[in-house]
C-alpha cells in the first residue's frame, strides 16, 4: 500500500520535474532559472528518499544530504557571482 503511494509520488515528481525543465530553460530572467534549478535540486532529493526507502537501502540518504548540501552550496555561489560578478 505505501509502496503504491510511493512510486505514485515518484512519478508525479518526474512530471513535475518536466513541467521545472520549462522554467529552467525558457525562464525570463535569472531570478527564474535559479528558483527553477533550486525546486529541480529539490525533486531530486525527494527521489532519492524515495527510492532509498522502496529498495531499502538507506545509505541513499547520506547520498540525499550530500546532495542537499551541494545544492546549497552552489545557490549560495551562483547568487554571489549574480550579485557582486565574481566568487572572491
């Protein structure tokens, strides 16, 4: 039964991952691809809970918070380097 739930909840993030590529590519400002890679960088994450808890294999989730804190990272750069025009 959760299983079913599960996998419906996957599946729904895959379309709403297509539905981000939409912002990510064709956004009309800066501002809108970020926020459409940080909810892509989000979707990911919640796949790989997911899918850590249907194969039973949970050290996916110290892969999920690498992920995360990668993520974080790199937003925190990229909002840097937009702000100021260089990372130092």
């Amino acid at each position: 039964m959760i299983e079913r739930s599960l996998e419906g909840i996957l599946l729904g993030l895959v379309v709403l991952s297509f539905l981000t590529l939409y912002r990510i590519i064709w956004g009309p400002h800066a501002a809108d691809r970020i926020v459409g890679t940080n909810v892509m960088m989000t979707n990911v994450i919640l796949a790989i809970i997911i899918l850590a808890h249907l194969f039973q294999n949970y050290t996916y989730f110290d892969v999920a918070l690498v992920y995360v804190l990668s993520a974080f990272v790199g937003t925190i750069c990229v909002m840097k380097s937009l702000g100021k025009g260089k990372l130092s």
